[in-house]
C-alpha cells in the first residue's frame, strides 16, 4: 500500500481517484490542482506515487512530471488524459513517468496499475 | 480426409457425446445429428464458454451448439473463421490495447485476419482468436495512431469484456479499414444516442462506469437517496443504464428491536 499524491485541476476526478485509491488500501496524503502547486507538494509530502493530469492550467502535467523527476529521479509518476490524447504516452514515457491511465478509467484497472507501479 | 474428434452436440435441449470430423472444405457432426456443414454455408460463429455455435444456411438458417476441449474448438474456430462466408479482410490487430483505462503492457500488433459476422468480429492470428460480440462494442473510431514512428490511420473499438470496457485497435490499408469502419457504425446503430446528460447525471454516469455503487457516488457527490434515485431512473430511461440489482434498505420491527436489546444483554442479567 503506498502513500499517494493526486493531481488533477478537476474537484471531481480527484474524488473519484482518491475513493478508488483509498477503497484499495491507499493513503491519499495530499491533492494537487495543477502542476506548480504537485511540485510544491511533491517536495513536501515526499509521496511513493504520484496520479499526474497531463492538461491542467498554469503548468501542465507533462511539466511538472519533468520537475519532479529533475528534483527526484526515483519518483513514481503514473499520467492520467483523456481518451484521444495518448499520443502523450510516448512523451510522458519518455519524461520519466511509470505509467499511464486514460480517462475515463475502471477502479481494478487502476488499482492494478497502482500497485505495478508501486512494486516496481 | 477428415479428422475426428469427441464432442457434445446439443440435440432436443440435451447434450449428446457424439464425434465431430473436421475437415478441409466442411465438417460432419455425427449421430443423432448425423449432418455435413461447408464452411461455406457458415454465416456467424458464437463463443460461449467451452461451446461454439455455428449458424449455417442455406435457407433456413440453423444454429448448431457444439461443446469440446479449448484444443478441438480452437481448430474448428480457425477453419470456420477462416472459410466461412463473411466479410473477411487480412489486418494488423491488437487486442486488448487498453483494458479498464489501463494500458495493457504486453500489447503488441499481430498480425492475422478479420473476420465481420452476423453477431460479432472476429479476429485470427496465429497466437490469438479474439471476438467482439457486435452487442458489446461502445465505440469506434477512425483515428491515427503512432506505429514504428509513423502516423498511421486505424479503427479503434471499445467493447466490453465482463463489465470491462477494453480498446482493441486494427490496422489495414485505409480504403479497407474504411469499409471495416462504416459496416461497424452500420452494424452498431443501436448503441447510437442522441441524448445529452446535465452535468450531474454525467458525473453519476462516470462514476458508475468507474465501479462505484450508490453508497460511494452518494457519499461522493453528497446526493440524498431520492436524488441520486432520480438520476438512476433518468439514466435508465435514456437507455444508458440497466438495473444490475435492486437493494433494499430497512429498518428493524418491534421484534427485530426486541431481538437485538435481547442479544446484547450480558448472560448474568
């Protein structure tokens, strides 16, 4: 079970995110609703695992994917967009993300990919 | 030359051990049955667990359940896939992509041949027989997609597997997958919809589809019963919804009360 930071400019699918993390056994330690303020947590909390929006306002989440893994390699970073934008997967693999989700997502799938990632 | 194998046919709703000679160009189902079927005359293929159904022509159509090991239905899948009359097209194909909204890590290409029947899509390759049921596909798309560096056009399908909404992706020469595309919206009409959701009932509809139950998406969305009630009832009437199951919420009688205030009192009162 990991400690996890969600970041996503919507309330709504940071609730759902965080109702599915938690109903398998996560600790939700903080939200995030762009990607200055999930550096800004980021370096705080010092979660094991980050849930990354690719678009959101002021710095998007390929961005702040970019300056988490320049402040720490060994972060683990899993992108979560929309169905259409996953020419994105190439992009965010390459910027050091772990894994990658498209909305809209089935709670064991996500699950499943959390806990890949985290024992990876 | 045929070759036989042990099955069971359905024969008068009761499974029948019989012998099933799979050969070339038709296969024979023996006694009670006792009947050959080309591959030709084949107009749709079913999977069912460890049965087939095969529905052959060539007037009336007729619908044979045969059950048989993995080994034996594999063979005969692959010859009636591959013979039998239906829109058939040689392609690249990867399914699943992408189960659940989750990227499926061993996802490859294969490469093998589709096969459009009455009821669903079939796809062959040396590895893998996939089928779509056309009842269960929620989405296509004619869209490009990164292949070995390249943009290339494929047809995404979204289909459910078990309540598990899954992306399979083809890829073939356009002016094919054109054809594959417009016989699948074609054949799809019925998942078609006009309705638009206000916001609330959308929410509700992407929690449901992300497996929350209505004590999560009430507690979530801070919806009473009734209200949350209404939305299922408007979900249902646009044909988004289905009722899975009814749940009941009750509250305890006299009795029941007296049986609880009676079960927690201590032995020595």
């Amino acid at each position: 079970m990991g400690r996890i930071l969600i970041v996503d400019d919507t309330m709504f699918m940071r609730t759902l995110l965080k109702n599915i993390l938690f109903s398998g056994g996560h600790d939700i330690v903080g939200e995030a609703a762009d990607g200055a303020e999930a550096l800004a947590r980021y370096q705080e909390l010092k979660p094991d695992l980050v849930t990354m929006d690719v678009v959101m306002p002021k710095v998007n989440g390929i961005e702040a994917l970019k300056a988490i893994k320049a402040a720490d390699p060994a972060a683990k970073v899993i992108m979560c967009t929309a169905v259409g934008q996953e020419q994105m997967v190439k992009l965010a693999i390459k910027s050091g993300a772990r894994g990658y989700i498209v909305k809209p997502f089935q709670a064991p799938k996500v699950l499943e990919e959390v806990k890949n990632v985290l024992s990876a | 030359m045929m070759k036989s194998v042990p099955v069971k046919v359905e024969h008068e709703g009761k499974w029948i051990p019989t012998t099933m000679g799979i050969g070339e160009d038709r296969i024979h189902i023996g006694a009670p049955l006792d009947c050959e079927i080309p591959y030709k005359s084949m107009v749709d293929l079913e999977e069912k667990k460890n049965q087939v159904l095969i529905t052959a022509g060539p007037d009336a159509e007729e619908t044979y359940r045969i059950a048989s090991v993995e080994k034996v239905l594999s063979v005969l899948k692959k010859f009636v896939i591959t013979q039998c009359s239906a829109y058939r097209l040689n392609a690249f194909f990867m399914s699943p992509a992408i189960r659940g909204g989750v990227l499926v890590q061993d996802a490859h290409w294969e490469k093998g041949a589709i096969a459009v029947m009455k009821t669903g899509i079939w796809f062959v390759s040396q590895e893998s027989q996939v089928c779509i049921p056309l009842g269960d596909v929620a989405g296509i798309e004619f869209t490009r997609r990164e292949i070995q560096e390249k943009d290339l056009d494929v047809v995404k399908i979204d289909h459910l597997i078990e309540n598990e909404v899954v992306t399979s992706f083809v890829l073939c020469p356009k002016t094919t997958l054109q054809v594959l595309y417009n016989f699948l919206s074609e054949a799809t009409q019925n998942t078609k919809y006009d309705e638009e959701l206000d916001p609330l009932t959308g929410q509700v509809a992407m929690l449901v589809y992300s497996g929350m139950d209505s004590s999560a998406i009430e507690n979530m969305l801070k919806l009473s019963h009734k209200d949350l009630d209404a939305i299922y009832e408007r979900l249902l009437a646009t044909g988004f919804a289905e009722v899975l199951y009814v749940r009941k919420e009750i509250q305890l009688t006299a009795k029941g009360v007296r049986y609880i205030s009676d079960a927690v009192k201590s032995p020595t009162n």
